[in-house]
C-alpha cells in the first residue's frame, strides 16, 4: 500500500493536499498489462493480412502519400522518417529508420518493398545514417497500397487525431508468408520464414477454389520455405510440423562446391549463407576453430564477396585433406549449418493467434475478398453516379437551345436549377453539373462522345453488379490479381529443399570424428581429350568390379590416358616439349565411379602449372609401372625410356630437335606395338621390341620415314590382342579453317600389316580430288570418340571400311578424337 499526495488550490489561495491509497501490485499490474497490449498490439506483432507491424504501414502508406513512386526519384531517409515520426508514428526515429532499413533489404525480404539508395547495411555491418541514404518505394509497394483510395479498407485517426491512416493495407501480395517477419512481444514472439511468392500464389489459389484442401495439398505448392540468401534446407519434417502447428524447426545449410583454387590446391568455395548468417561470423567462427584446434585441414579464408559475383569466401584445404570431411567439420563448428525456429503469431482480429500455413493463407484470402467487395461496391456507386450525369447531359444535348433560352432567361443560378430541372425533368445533381459546364462540352461531337461512355458505362455497371451478385466471381478476381502479381514480381525458388541424413552438429558428442586426411585408396585417373583431368576412386574390396563399372559408363566421353594408381601415388603427365611432370592426383576432383563425367574435372594444364601457352599435356604415365614408356615426335622420332625414373618434380625424358615436339605418349611393353600416322596418309605399324629403351638424355631414334612435307600427325603404343580401330580424316589444305569438316573413316588395325621400324608404312587413306591430307588420326581400342572444340559428340561412321578407303563426308567439325571403353 502507498498513499499519493496532490495539491489543490482554494479561492483562498490555500494549499490542499488529496491523498489516495493505491494497491501497488494492483497498479502495477494495470501498468504492465497497459504496456503488454500497446508492445503487442501496436509494435511487435504483424498484421495476418497484409503482414506488416504498424510502423512498416505508416511508412509505406506515408511514402505513397509523398508520391516516392518507382519511376520518380529518391528523396532522403530522413525526409520520410520525420513524416512518418511528425504525422502517424508517436516513437523515436531510430525504430523508425530501422523498420525502413529492413524494408530494403534483400537478404532479409524476399520481396523487398523499398528502394534503397546509398549503404543499407549488410548481414555483419549497420547501414550509414538516414541523412546519408535516400529510398523510394519498390513496384511490389504499390501493389500492397493499390485501392486505397477506393475505400477498400478502414481508416483509423492517427495519435493526435489530426490525420488519418489505413488500418491495414489492401496487400495484393501475400506479404506475411513471401516476406516473414520477426519480433518480440511481452511474453510472446514471432518468427515466420520468408517463401517464394509463386509457390504461395498457387497454394493460396488453390485454397480458394478448394476451401477443404488439405495441408499436404497445400504443400504440393508450398514444400519449404525459400530464403533470400538460398542456401539448402535439410530436413522436412519441421517444417511440416510448422505448417500443421504453426511451430517448428529446420536446419540450413551454406552452399559450398570444392574447387581448384591453384593449380595444386582443392578449396571450399561458399556462394550461399544460411539465412541470417553473414560472412564476417563465418570467418571468425573458423578462427576460432582453428585455433582451438576443433578444425583441422583448413590453410586460409579469403572473402572474395564482390558486386559483380555475389558472395565468394574461399576456405583454401591443405594438400592431403578430404575436403568433404573438412567441409562436415566446418558444419558442426560454425554457422554453415544453422537452425531456424518458426513461431508463426500474427494479429487476427485483434488478437494474437499461432497458426499454421492453412490458417495464415485462409485470413489472407479473407482479406483479399473483403478488398475485392469493397473495391467493387465503390467503383459500381462511382459508375453509377456519372452514368446519372450522362444520362442528363444526353437529355439537355437532345434541346440544347432551350436549355440555352431556360438559363439565359433566368434572374439567378438557383431559379435557373429549378427551371432545368422542371422543364427537363432533372434531378438536382444534373440540373447543377449542367450549369457549371462550358458551352464547348455541349455538341454534337460531345453527344457521340456521352452516348458512348453511357453505353460503356452500363456495361461496366452490369459487370460489377454480377461480380458482387455471385461470390464465385469474386474469387475469380482475386485469383486473377493474384496470378498477376506472381508474374509480375515472382522469381525462381532460391533455396533447396532436400531431405539430407542429420549433420555432424547434431550426432552424439561422442561420436568420433571423422578422418580428414584423404586415404591411400585404389582409384582411376582420367584425362579427357579436352585436356581435363578427374580422380574415381575405388573401394579396394570391390576395385575390380568398379573399374569394370567405371569403364562401361565412360563411353560418353573422350578419353585420352587413363591411369590405374592410388591416390597419393605420383603419376606423369608428358607434355609436348618432351617434359615429363610428376603429380600426385590426391588433390584432383573426386567422382563416383558409376557417375564420370569428365566435364566436372580440373584443366590439367592448371593443376600442374605449365611453363608457357605453348606447352601442353599430351598423356598421362604411370610412374610404377615396369612397362617402358614410349615417345614419338612430329618428325618421326621414337623413344622408349625404362623405369626407374629420377625422382625429380619434372624431367626431360627426349631431348627434341629444333621444330621437333612430342605428338604422344604410351607404355609400350616388348610383346605391345608402336604405332605412326602421318600426314601424308601413311600408317606404320611395328613392335614396340624393335626400339631399345634409352635414358632420359637421349635423342631417341628413327621411328617412321616421311616424305617431302609430311609430319607425324598421330603416335601411340597398342595392345595387339585387342580390338583396336583407326580413325582418320581428311581435307584439303588449301581450304579455308572452318569451312569443310572433311571427311572421315574408320578402318581395323588387322587392315594395316606390320613393317619394320624407319619404314614410311602404308596407304590409310585414299584422298579424293581436292584433298591432300590428314588433319587428324587416331588408334586405339574401338570404339572410338569423337569430340568437337568444346567437348559435344561428333558423329564417327558406324562402320568399318578398308584401309585405302577415302571415308565419308563429316556433319560437323571435329576438334579430338579419344577412346570410349577400355580393355577388360
């Protein structure tokens, strides 16, 4: 109990003390309920209709109010802050500013409803202060404020009763559920996911034709919230729960891709953050990892974030470490994974509510009829009202110079009103709009003018008077409108929705952890004819079963060397200069094995750093193997060099003369055969034995006989016991490049007999008339691949022909031409 003292004066100018006793927990108890209702009610909760808090409508309303449309330009923040603040908002500029911030925020709306000019802030800094930025309103504003100039919703005083303003907005986009909303009330709180505006557009279109839909017909439409940031959503049934309950929980996940961020280092490339999650908490978060020793594997973090490409962090990954287990650790560390817990309270009918996606997508639609009727019922009084006019306007045209005689003979305004009215049977609206019309209105031209806006104004009366006469027509209007502002400002899904196995962060503590280094495990390197390079690895129990796998779902690329290794065994790779550059394939990208696609792998010219833009890889060499490796030159060279190899990071393995360069590469055992095709036609065949293998500084010896103007155009060694096709094709050299594909042809290497080494071979090509060589070759194990300059297929003849044949016209260019299916 307290006592309260209050002077009173008397006529006497006396002193007069009242003292009231007050319960203090009961007056407490009023303020604090006081105070609860003006924070739920007029701060923090939205609106279910048109899902803004009251400081979002003033400012959107008071913004329209100023005419700060799309098309006209930006003002300063400033400017609307203190109308707002002057005219309808009784709080500080600080909530006002920053309510309009997140307005214009992309990374927080996923449909921002203001323009913003200048530094509005980002996820990790505050935006600059509103004397320094300028804003307008966004297209989808006008959407939400479009009718209220139509009597479509309720005006309210503002706090002095001075103005007015809407009580809510007519909100022609479902702005609650595309945009969400956040806040903190007295004992409660709202926190609603942004979703995609056309996938909300077609629930909420669905709902209204189908008011008994159920929530799994509704999410048909409706799978998952779509977050401006994107990012990947793993898990569903919390989000379901959401739905059903209006509460719940899903976990996001950044999107991460491992790239080659130098020629010999993998790297986690972040393009997408969870929602809410900036890049300034990621860095310092795996800081802290590091240096706590939590994250292991992890080199350096570079933020690339840039206007042009979006969000860039680059986690560089020591040589050796597994970038995937690396990038799970990254998940249970840091904010790549995060949560997000839906609470979805909004006011309904003056009250907080928590309702799920039917309920929310009910009260907007509700909304949205009521708009609609209301709407309707203005413009048919409106309509009706002029056609009233017209109507007496037809009827004075029709006698127009007794209208001229009755207002000229009159002694006033008023008795001119009450002659027109009498003598043309007038009502006292168009009796008065005849008088304050000019002479120029009232002819014949006007006449054809006024019988046409009545026609047109009757049709538009019976149109709306059947729209309001059948609720069936209204729903259809509100499902038009509805459509047109899915067209007008919807966007593809960002975030992807998948139902992921839980991550690291929410497994037992106990659990161990995962092993980062990369394990020594068989696998299969690839290098394509366009020179790009992938790693398969392959389950040692199950090794043989997979390359045979491996191999038969390979025959859609072109293959130039494939290499049976171990993922931190060094290979070679021989370029044409004749060097031969040891690597280890740990750090290459990484496939399944029923899954190759080489158009996912690393430009091996970058892996493995190349001298100069003439230098490049033209096969790859097991370094293990005790099968010598052969060479042959542009000049008709061949070499064959025996292991073991000088363990240096690059060597010279055939010491080239001028203009000379090494054309292929391939091990080539005494039992295999060499083979050369030249320019001039000429295929030579011969036993690999016949060349005595050499060391590393040697020159090599003759390998094939050419003639005047002719170079080796194709060298590889082959397995003789195979099934092995030659593919040639040819042009004429004086045609201009890009002009005639040539012709191609496909021949068995059982149609070549087998010569002595240093011998010029034989025909594998008759020329037609026109053409005088070969512009490209190959031999291998059928079938064979052929690729344009950018990786498509190009069509090879589907069959066999003699070896002097002169082949077939080709549809298209071909840029190389590799292997499909390996030998078992």
């Amino acid at each position: 109990m307290t006592t309260v003292t209050s002077p009173a004066g008397g006529s006497t100018g006396d002193s007069h003390e009242r003292i009231d006793d007050i319960d203090v927990s009961t007056e407490m108890q009023g303020s604090f309920l006081e105070y609860a209702y003006s924070v739920i009610y007029s701060r923090a909760l939205p609106d279910a209709r048109d899902g803004l808090k009251p400081v979002q409508r003033r400012i959107l309303y008071q913004m329209t109010e100023m005419g700060l449309r799309p098309e006209r330009g930006h003002v300063k923040s400033a400017r609307v802050v203190g109308d707002v603040m002057g005219k309808l908002h009784p709080h500080g500029d600080a909530s006002i500013y920053d309510a309009m911030v997140r307005l214009t925020q992309d990374f927080i709306m996923r449909v921002p409803l203001i323009d913003g000019h200048g530094n509005f802030g980002s996820l990790d800094d505050g935006p600059a202060a509103a004397r320094y930025t300028e804003a307008r309103l966004e297209a989808a504003a006008l959407a939400m404020t479009d009718g209220l100039d139509e009597d479509v919703v309720d005006f309210i005083p503002n706090y002095d009763n001075q103005l007015v303003q809407p009580a809510v907005l007519p909100a022609a986009i479902p702005n609650l559920l595309v945009n969400g909303a956040s806040g903190i009330a007295v004992g409660m709180a709202t926190n609603m996911a942004p979703h995609n505006l056309i996938e909300v557009v077609g629930a909420a279109r669905h709902l209204l034709y189908h008011p008994e839909a159920t929530l799994d017909d509704l999410m048909a439409f409706v799978p998952g919230p779509d977050l401006p940031t994107g990012g990947t959503i793993s898990g569903l049934d919390g989000i379901k729960d959401a739905y059903a309950t209006g509460r719940g929980a899903f976990k996001t996940r950044a999107k991460v891709s491992v790239e080659a961020i130098s020629p010999r280092k993998s790297g986690l490339v972040v393009t997408e953050l969870p929602y809410l999650v900036g890049a300034e908490r990621v860095i310092d978060k795996i800081k802290d990892g590091v240096n706590s020793k939590k994250l292991t594997g992890i080199s350096d973090v570079t933020d690339l974030t840039d206007r042009t490409r979006g969000l860039r962090l680059v986690i560089g990954i020591k040589t050796g470490f597994s970038p995937d287990a690396v990038l799970e650790q990254l998940y249970r560390y840091t904010p790549l994974e995060d949560s997000f817990n839906i609470n979805n309270v909004a006011l309904v009918d003056c009250g907080p509510r928590t309702m799920g996606l039917r309920d929310l997508l009910r009260v907007y639609l509700d909304h949205r009829l009521s708009v609609i009727t209301r709407r309707s019922e203005f413009r048919l009084a409106r309509k009706r009202e002029r056609l009233h006019l017209v109507d007496g306007l037809l009827v004075a045209i029709l006698d127009i110079d007794e209208v001229i005689q009755v207002i000229r003979t009159s002694d006033d305004s008023e008795q001119a009103r009450a002659r027109l009215m009498d003598v043309f049977d007038l009502s006292t609206l168009q009796a008065e709009y005849i008088l304050e019309l000019r002479l120029r209105r009232l002819t014949r031209f006007s006449r054809v003018e006024l019988e046409a806006e009545r026609d047109r104004l009757r049709a538009e009366i019976a149109e709306l008077e059947a729209i309001l006469g059948d609720p069936d027509r209204i729903r259809e209007v509100v499902a038009v409108e509805l459509d047109a502002v899915a067209e007008k400002f919807g966007t593809p899904r960002r975030t992807l929705l998948t139902e992921a196995r839980p991550s690291i962060a929410s497994a037992s503590s106990r659990r161990a952890a995962p092993v980062l280094e990369i394990a020594d495990t068989p696998c299969l390197v690839y290098l394509s004819t366009t020179g790009r390079a992938i790693r398969v690895d392959l389950p040692e129990e199950t090794a043989d079963a997979a390359i045979g796998l491996a191999r038969r779902r390979s025959k859609h690329d072109a293959i130039r060397s494939v290499i049976e290794t171990t993922s931190r065994t060094e290979i070679g790779a021989v370029t044409n200069l004749g060097r031969l550059i040891r690597f280890s394939p740990v750090d290459l990208p990484s496939i399944p094995a029923n899954s190759i696609q080489l158009g996912a792998g690393v430009k091996i010219a970058d892996y493995i750093a190349l001298a100069g833009k003439g230098e490049h890889v033209v096969g790859l060499v097991s370094l293990d193997s005790a099968d010598p490796i052969a060479v042959g030159t542009r000049l008709g060279v061949v070499k064959r060099i025996a292991a073991p190899f000088p363990v240096k990071p690059e060597l010279e393995i055939i010491a080239l003369k001028p203009r000379d360069e090494v054309v292929g590469v391939g091990q080539a055992p005494d039992t295999g055969e060499l083979v050369f095709v030249t320019s001039a036609a000429q295929l030579l065949r011969f036993s690999a034995g016949a060349v005595r293998p050499q060391g590393t500084g040697a020159g090599g010896m003759a390998g094939i006989t050419l003639g005047a103007g002719a170079e080796v155009v194709f060298f590889d060694a082959i397995d003789q016991t195979a099934d092995v096709d030659v593919v040639t094709v040819s042009r004429s050299a004086e045609t201009i490049p890009g002009v005639d594909p040539g012709r191609a042809k496909v021949s068995a290497i059982a149609e070549f007999p087998a010569k002595g080494r240093a011998t010029g071979g034989v025909r594998a090509h008759s020329f037609l008339k026109g053409e005088n060589l070969l512009t490209m070759a190959w031999v291998g194990t059928a079938p064979a691949v052929a690729t344009a300059a950018d990786g498509a297929i190009r069509q090879l003849p589907t069959t066999r022909s003699r070896r002097d044949a002169s082949g077939v016209p080709l549809d298209g260019f071909i840029g190389s031409i590799g292997r499909s299916i390996l030998p078992s």
